[in-house]
C-alpha cells in the first residue's frame, strides 16, 4: 500500500519514503514502525506490539521503540505521532491510501500503448494469455495467436542470455556476501612517548586505513574539538592512541572519535604484532560505529552493549563500556557485579590495566552510595595495579577520585596533596588532558573551601601550563569560567561568562561555552534583557537539546506558547536521546508547569513521578510543591 501524507509518499511494501518526489534516507526498522502506524491509523499502537511487529524474535529494549519514534518525529514533527501514556502512539497527520491498482478502464483501449504506462504500474494478470480479452490488450488489431507467435523467440533469447549472466556472476556475488565491504578508518600514527616505536596498521580485508601524517596524537588529543570538524567529512572515523613498552609487555590506549561521541579502550600484549591483531578484533565491532555515527539513548546503549558482551563475553572493553552505561543510569547494583566480573576476568588473565579499571569503577559506585571507606579501600587497591604495570595515567586517575574522598571528609590539606600528586603523575606521562584537569579541580575545591590564595594560584599555574603547551583557545575559555565560578552576584560574573563565549567562538559546542551561554540567558530573561537573550539564541547554529532547551526558555518568556511547546517537546526527545536525564527533567516540569490543551500533561507528570531523583526533587522542591507532586 502507498501512502500520501504533507509532501510525503510511503510505499508500505517496499519501504521507500519519498518527499516531493526524492527518496529520502529512512533506516529500515524507522521505516517499517512508519508503515504500522500508516496501516493502522485509527488504533493506538502499544510498545508491545510494534516490538512484536517490528523486531519480532530479537531482544531488545522498550527504549528502541523510543529511539525509532522520535527519529520519526524529527522527520515529520513533532505532532505527526501521539503518545498515550501506558496505552502505546497513534498516527495523526491526515494520510490518503493510493492504490496500488491502474484501472484498466481509465482510457480507451485506441489512446494507450505500453510505453505511456510506467513499469512499475503495469497490471499484473494471472491469467493466461488466451484468457485475457483482446479488448483490454494496449494493442490493435494484433490476435492472439500471432502474438504468441512473435512472443517465444524473445523469451528464449531472453531466458539464455539471464542464465549466462547468472552463470557468470554467481561466484563474484557469493564472494561479496562473504565479505563485507572493509571498515574505513584514518588514524594518526599510534606512538610511544619517545615516538621511537609505532604501530603498523596495514590495509586488510575489514580494514582500509588512510594515514593522516599532518598531525600527531599529542596534538589531536588536545585540539580535537578544532581538528576533527575539518576532517569529518572525509573521515568520519579517526583512529589514534599511544603505546608504551614495561617488562617485555606492550600497553595500548586507544581513541576512536566519530561524528557524535567518542569510543576508547586499552589492550596489552606481547608484541605490536599481537596488539595490533587485538585491536582490530575489537574493532571490527558494527555496533561500535552505530554508536559512533548517531545519537544513542541510554537505553538502546545498555542493550546494544549487552548483546555485544554475551557475543564476545571475554572482551573486557565492552564490559568496561556496559559498566560505565549501567553507572550513567544509577543501575549502581548491576554496576557493581559487573565490575567484579571484569575484575576476577582481568585477574585470570592477569590484566593488571583492567583490574586497576575494574577497582576504579567499584570506587565509584561505593562513593555513590557513600560508603566512603570501602570506597578509598578500592582506590588503594587501584594504585597498586596500575603501579604493577607503571600506568601513570591509571594512578593519577586514582589520585584524583582519593581528592573527592577527602573533600567529603572535609580534609583540604588530602585534598591538595591528592590532586597536587595527580597532576605530577600526569605530568610525567605526558598526559597535559589530566595535568591540566587536577589543577584546575584544585583550584574548584580551593574555592569550596575557602582557600582564597590557593584558588587563584592554581589556576593560574594551569593558565601558564596552557600556554606552555600552545594548545588552542578554547582550553583558555576554562580560566573566565573558573573566575566566573568565584564571582558572589550575577553582574560579576556576566563579565567573564561573555569572555568564555569569546575565546569558543570555533567551538560553540564545548561544554565550557555550553553552561557560560546558559547562565547568561537564564540571567538576561530573568533581567528582561530579552533583546540580549535573543542575540545569543540566534547566534546558535548545532541542534542539540541544550540549544532547544535555550529556544524554549526564550519563547516562554516573549509568551510565544506555540513556539515553546514545539522547542519544549524538541528539546525533551534530544535530551532522552542524549541520556541527559535532568534536562529531561527540566522540560519536563517546565512543560507540566504549563497550563496548555496541547501538553500532554499526565505523560510528563508520570516521567517525573518515574525517574525524578532525590537531588534533583530537592533542587525543585518548591516548583514541585507547586504541581502537588
């Protein structure tokens, strides 16, 4: 069945969605939730049964519904499809059925011949040819039999030369399914810190690798929020990483950045040999560019990264990944066995890197629950694998959650020391990212505590630090937003917030111009400075939900109501992809807060009710009391 909807065309059967008469990109589980909304439009379809429908046998989650869902929306809005809180979604544009069907009858038999019917639309007759009457043939004066006379020669001619094809092309065709077209990767030259040892990465039948020699791995991984912009088009997918050699082993991490996200991981082994095989194993991975290439849900993540763990159960950076998946969503239990999964795995193995990782990650969770002690127990134990293999990196990784430790038990003196000792193991690993990080922290939790002196000092070290190390401007932006940080009123810290935004005018997406730009329409609206506000809003060009969430705010204020529920329904859809939870939140109670026919009141009131938590109910308690939640 064909559908016609706007300035859209479906073909149900074929899956095709064409749009003013182009074929527009759709992805096929997209396109096949669209046809069962489309075939049924007068039902309210549960999650369960598109589940069924769509994805039939496979497991997965509710959220891939979701997923599917809101990509639908972007495409068609955001109104074209209706949730119904606990009951499932519903089509709503008005759509007229084609038929399939040309009618035989539509011209007189004289006026058409075969060539003024398009292929596609030709009848299809089951009947045999001396059953058809001679009336409906778009041909006069032409019998049947002399048809059939002149017909069989080209049907054997044409049989023959179909079975000649065939015989030559099976091979070429059975070749290509068993080889799936080679993943394509640039990659900057993976070194040591010497740049005396590199890994070779030759062209093989999953990999095509292009070499990008205009830069180094030191330099992407500080400016890659320039750099990669420029290469993205091209390469889409850029491979880099370092390598260092400690009693006969050989450790690597990785950095694989795509379009949307980054994908990183370590490996170990007896020679770059052996290493590179070990990398190009794991990444030979399809889910890794899905991931890579689109924004994820939480949701699909955990499922996706499930899958791929009971598939490849003894790879210990995808359990790295689920682990860091299941914390994002405060699953902290399921965090915790898995990190001791991964921890008695890396002991059988004696994988001292991912034992270290492993104790980091039950750290983490222990702290979430503050369970302080135990928690500094595994950071100890942490140290001491990473110091079992000489990761500096991994030991000032330890340090600097100790710091957050110590800060809980209200010990500025550990704290300094913590970080101070942080930043010099870095240091010594050439790590400037970390270096950088734990002194800058320093200077944050100076200023929690009153440190005056201390708070200015470090920051300025890592201010000289930056310049020392060349690194782009945009690094520079994190020194205005620390001293934005400091200022006690909202006119202090305007200043400094307009000087973030300045030195990230290349990088508006950074998360430094991200927060400044925030702050300033969040104080511009509430100052009735909305000519300012509007200025910053405008000047904005990536749709990301942090910037719809800016476009809600504005619209609300200027009492534009269509404006904002459009940005406001926007900006919760990119934020439930995003995995941002407390901008969800946000949206959510900004858009309950709302007294408006077109909120669907009860689904929002039910995602707070749902996934609200304590710190963010409290941080709302009172807008909250408001709606009698």
């Amino acid at each position: 069945m064909r559908y016609k909807f706007k300035e859209f065309n479906f073909d149900s059967a074929s899956l095709v969605l064409m749009k003013n008469g182009e074929v527009i990109s759709i992805r096929h589980n997209e396109a096949k939730v669209l046809a069962l909304l489309l075939e049924n439009v007068d039902k309210v379809i549960s999650k369960e049964g598109i589940l069924s429908d769509v994805w039939q046998d496979k497991v997965v989650s509710e959220q891939a519904v979701f997923q599917n869902i809101s990509s639908l929306r972007s495409l068609f809005g955001s109104q074209a499809i209706k949730t119904f809180p606990k009951r499932g979604y519903q089509w709503q544009l008005s759509t007229k059925p084609l038929t399939d069907d040309l009618p035989l009858t539509a011209a007189p038999v004289g006026d058409l011949s075969v060539g003024d019917i398009p292929v596609a639309d030709l009848p299809v007759c089951n009947l045999p040819i001396d059953d058809i009457p001679v009336g409906n043939l778009p041909v006069e004066n032409v019998s049947v039999k002399s048809a059939q006379t002149g017909y069989w020669p080209y049907v054997f001619l044409l049989s023959l030369l179909v079975i000649v094809i065939g015989f030559f092309t099976w091979p070429n065709n059975t070749a290509q399914e068993s080889h799936p077209p080679a993943i394509r990767l640039a990659y900057i030259p993976i070194v040591d810190q010497q740049a005396t040892t590199r890994l070779a990465l030759l062209d093989n039948d999953k990999f095509d690798y292009t070499e990008l020699t205009h830069i180094n791995s030191a330099n992407f991984l500080t400016s890659a929020e320039l750099e990669y912009p420029n290469l993205a088009e091209r390469y889409p997918f850029i491979l880099t990483g370092k390598i260092r050699e400690y009693q006969q082993k050989v450790y690597l991490d990785f950095l694989l950045k795509g379009p949307y996200v980054d994908w990183q991981g370590q490996l170990y082994a007896n020679s770059n040999e052996e290493l590179v095989q070990q990398l190009q194993q794991h990444l030979a991975q399809p889910f890794i560019y899905q991931f890579l290439s689109s924004p994820q849900s939480p949701e699909f993540k955990k499922s996706s990264l499930s899958l791929a763990h009971q598939q490849l159960p003894e790879d210990r950076n995808i359990l790295c990944h689920l682990i860091d998946i299941y914390i994002e969503t405060k699953e902290l239990d399921k965090a915790m066995a898995l990190a001791e999964k991964l921890a008695t795995q890396a002991r059988t193995q004696d994988d001292w890197q991912q034992l270290g990782n492993a104790l980091l990650y039950q750290s983490t969770v222990l702290t979430s629950k503050d369970l302080y002690q135990l928690s500094a127990d595994k950071l100890a134990l942490a140290t001491k694998a990473f110091e079992n293999i000489n990761d500096l990196s991994g030991q000032a990784d330890a340090w600097n959650a100790q710091s957050w430790l110590d800060h809980k038990y209200d010990d500025y003196a550990a704290i300094k020391a913590s970080l101070l000792k942080s930043a010099q193991l870095a240091f010594a690993a050439a790590d400037k990212p970390r270096e950088l990080h734990a002194l800058t922290y320093l200077s944050v939790l100076a200023h929690k505590h009153q440190q005056e002196d201390d708070k200015y000092a470090y920051l300025r070290q890592a201010e000289t630090k930056m310049n020392d190390y060349q690194l782009p401007i945009y690094h520079f932006a994190k020194v205005p937003f620390h001293y934005a940080i400091f200022a006690q009123t909202p006119q202090a810290k305007e200043p400094h917030l307009k000087q973030v935004l300045e030195f990230t005018k290349l990088t508006p997406d950074h998360w430094v111009a991200q927060s400044s730009r925030k702050q300033l329409v969040l104080q511009y609206i509430e100052q009735k400075r909305l000519q300012e506000a509007q200025a910053l809003v405008e000047a904005m060009n990536t749709d990301n939900a942090q910037n719809s969430y800016l476009k809600t705010l504005l619209a609300k204020a200027n009492l534009k109501m269509e404006e904002f529920i459009v940005h406001a329904q926007r900006t919760f859809e990119q934020a439930q992809l995003a995995g941002n939870h407390t901008l969800s939140l946000d949206v959510a109670l900004l858009l309950c807060s709302t007294a408006n026919i077109d909120v669907n009141y009860d689904f929002y009131s039910l995602y707070i009710d749902e996934n609200a938590s304590l710190s963010w109910r409290r941080d709302n308690e009172m807008k909250l009391l408001a709606l009698n939640q």
